[in-house]
C-alpha cells in the first residue's frame, strides 16, 4: 500500500516510520526535499497547494492524508483526486479557522472560552463591552505554537495588539483560568470505529509545547473528553487520528482547539502505548483494523526545541527513547523529543529530573 502525504515535517516522518514495518510506502508532496520526511521517504517537491502536484502524487498512492493544518481544504476539494482524502477535508476546513471552532464547539453543545469575533476595527469596542479583561487576542487563520496571539489587559491596548497581528480576522477570547492544559487524542476508522488514548496533560513555554504526561488519570473527564471528540467525528464522518486540545478548570472541561491530524502531545504513544498514534492514523485511512490504545505505563514526552544536547549525555539516561527529526537548529524550532515509560510514577518522576537537567545543560 502507498499513502501520499501532504507535507514533510516531523509529523509526516513519524508517519512514515510507523508505516515502514507495516510494509506501507509513504510519498511526500514538500517545498524542500531535504525536509524531515523527506529524509526518510521519497518527496514531490513543489508548493503545498499545487493542484498539478497533488494530483500527480495521488496518481501514485491509495490514499490522501497531511501531517500540516496550514493547506487548504478548497486545494484538497479542487484537486479532484479521485481517490479518498483523510481526515476530511470539512474538519481541516473548521480547524484552520478559530471562529468556526467556536462554531463547532457550540454545535456539539460543549462549553468554550466567550468570544468576540473581530473582522475591523470596529468590533474593538464590543470586545471592551462583553469581555472582561484579561482577553486572548487570536487571528483566526495560520495560528499555531503561540503564533497570531495576543494577551490584552485593558481597552487602551487592544487596537494596538490587533494591528500587531497585521488587522486580520480575528476572535477574542475571555481569559481561562484553568488548572491543566490537557488534550485527547483518538482515531476512527472508514467503517466508524473509534479508540481513544488516555487523556495527556501538557506544560507550554511561550505557545510551544514543552512535555507532556499521560495517562491523566481522571475518569470523569476522560469520559467527557471522548463525549465532545464523538460528536466532532460524527460530525464530520471523520476517518484518522482527530485531537482535542481542552483547559481543566473548576467548572470542568473548557474545549480549546481541535487538530485533525497527528498530534505533538501525542508523541509519547510511540513508546508508551500498545499501537502509537501515527500506526493508528495510517491503520484507519487504510481500512485496517484499529490497534489498541491501552498505556504501557507512564510516560512523559520533553520536546527539544532550538539546540540538541550532546546524544551521548542524552542516551545515558536510563531508558530513555530519543527522536532526531533531522533538523537544522534555529531558535524555538522543534528538533526532537525524548520519552521516557516506566510502570512506576513516582520512579518515571525521578528520571524525568534527570533528562530535564540533561536538556536544560549548557
């Protein structure tokens, strides 16, 4: 079997590892053939939304996925590939726009952060009206790892903060006092069979995920976490991996954002669960049957981000499972990641230290 995929970071990468020892090939469509995927697996190069090259990759492959949310669901519809595209193009639709995430979520009827949506400045004033300060401003389209936000804490700032994010659509957000970053990563297949992972609880510095743990053991809000992710893969008649990104707050959970693909916080699942996210994505737009989703432990995922330290002080962690994404360094970037999977908390909280001191090292 053959699956294309439209772009080649480290997402589509792990992608095609996964795929390797299932006797899967992956093809890639990348501006840059020396990408991270592209080190790994054969690369169309050209620009993501070249109708010309996506229906020439298509002609090559049994099915259509993307590890990037910045493409366009219009470029997957027009391609007319003739062959099926996962997930579907609707969901990418909703998840490039932050207002139709807030529409989605108040579809489904699953509590969201309040908002204002800002299509001029005009709509400034509202936002002063209806929201109490601090609020989150977002523009609604190519926003990720913290790019296109804001923070405002008052009136006076707010047009400034706006035009700083070039005057484009954009929603305000109330602010969120919330306990824990959490997201829930689950997968269904063509035939409308689903599995979830154990919810993860995630730390970010500056917009960017830094770790993240699971399984966050908490019954009540995994059950209302796989509730809200049904109804979006209904929803859409969603086929691939789908994550929910949500805060944990008094009142319970708030739903934050929706990624309809492979997911950062989902990196742990290569080492910590029975069938990791990206064989579970490529199992379900294949027609193949799901594997399990069940923990092998505790783990805990640490990205590395703008340096990689030395391997050798790395590996000699115990235990420790290190991912290269072939990366050149550049401040911020995503380089790699390290897991670490022990069946005993309190001891994976003492190694976790100890990789922690290793990355943080000069």
């Amino acid at each position: 079997m053959k699956v294309g995929i439209i772009g080649a970071g480290q997402l589509g990468r792990m992608l095609a590892l996964a795929g390797y020892r299932l006797g899967i090939q992956c093809v890639f469509l990348d501006p840059d053939a020396r990408s991270s995927g592209g080190q790994v697996g054969r690369v169309i190069e050209g620009a993501l939304d070249d109708l010309p090259l996506i229906r020439r990759l298509a002609q090559e492959v049994d099915v259509l996925t993307f590890d990037i949310e910045n493409i366009s669901a219009d470029d997957l519809r027009d391609a007319r590939t003739g062959i099926p595209v996962y997930p579907p193009p609707a969901a990418l639709a909703v998840a490039r726009d932050r207002l139709n995430e807030k529409l989605l979520f108040e579809e489904i009827g699953f509590p969201a952060a309040d908002y204002v949506k800002v299509d001029s400045a005009a709509d400034l004033d509202t936002v002063a009206a209806r929201l109490d300060w601090p609020v989150v401003l977002k523009a609604r389209h190519l926003g990720y790892d913290g790019r296109g936000q804001r923070v405002v804490h008052a009136a006076e700032d707010l047009e400034r903060a706006w035009e700083g994010l070039g005057g484009a659509f954009a929603i305000a957000e109330a602010w969120v006092d919330f306990e824990r970053e959490l997201s829930l990563i689950g997968v269904r297949d063509r035939h409308g069979e689903t599995a979830f992972y154990s919810l993860t609880e995630n730390v970010h510095d500056d917009g960017i995920l830094a770790s993240s743990f699971a399984p966050f053991e908490d019954v009540a809000l995994q059950a209302d976490a796989e509730r809200c992710m049904t109804a979006i893969m209904q929803r859409f008649d969603y086929c691939g991996v789908l994550t929910v990104e949500f805060f944990r707050t008094d009142q319970g959970l708030i739903a934050n954002e929706i990624a309809p693909r492979v997911h950062n916080s989902g990196h742990w699942t290569i080492e910590g669960a029975e069938t990791s996210q990206f064989e579970n994505h490529l199992r379900a737009i294949l027609g193949w049957p799901l594997g399990s989703t069940v923990p092998r432990g505790y783990a805990v995922m640490l990205n590395l981000l703008g340096r990689l330290p030395p391997k050798e002080r790395l590996l000699a962690v115990p235990g420790v499972h290190f991912h290269d994404y072939g990366k050149t360094p550049r401040p911020r970037r995503k380089l790699g990641h390290c897991t670490l999977v022990d069946a005993d908390k309190q001891r994976l909280m003492q190694r976790r230290r100890r990789l922690e001191s290793v990355v943080a090292a000069p």
